[in-house]
C-alpha cells in the first residue's frame, strides 16, 4: 500500500506539471483575456479545466475568433445548463 500512495504522488506530482505547461502555452493580451474570460462564463461546456484547456487550444489554433464564437453569449451554470 505504502508504494502505492508513493507512486498516485509521484503521478499527480507529473500530471500537474504537464497541466500547468499546457497552461503557460496560453498567453493572451489583458483585451484577450477579458472578452475570453466572459466567453467562458458563457460557454455551453462543463466548467471543467479540461474543456477550459481545449477551448483554448481551439481558440490558439484559428478555430474560432472571440468576434465570431462557436455559440450564444447566454449565461450557463457550472456544468453548462444555459441559465
């Protein structure tokens, strides 16, 4: 049992690193980030950093634009029920 707990910390150690590098790959101006950030708390998606993270890899790779969004700017609950 003692190895492993050592090896679940030693994966979550490695896992959050790879998530926090993914993270640092999204750079965005303060404009950027303010109308993404507001696109999000709109975004039919679980609120989730998975979804978060393909979001914003859709958005760095020309898959949408923050002018021209893939859905309604419709408030939506945690779990991506539109309110």
């Amino acid at each position: 049992m003692a190895e492993q707990a050592l090896s679940w910390a030693a994966s979550e150690v490695r896992d959050r690193a790879y998530r926090a590098g993914r993270w640092r790959l999204a750079t965005l101006s303060s404009n950027e980030c303010a109308i993404f950030c507001g696109a999000w708390d709109c975004a039919p998606y679980p609120a989730d950093p998975v979804y978060l993270l393909d979001f914003l890899h859709s958005y760095s790779v020309g898959r949408f634009t923050l002018d021209n969004l893939l859905f309604d700017l419709v408030p939506s609950e945690p779990h991506g029920c539109r309110l």
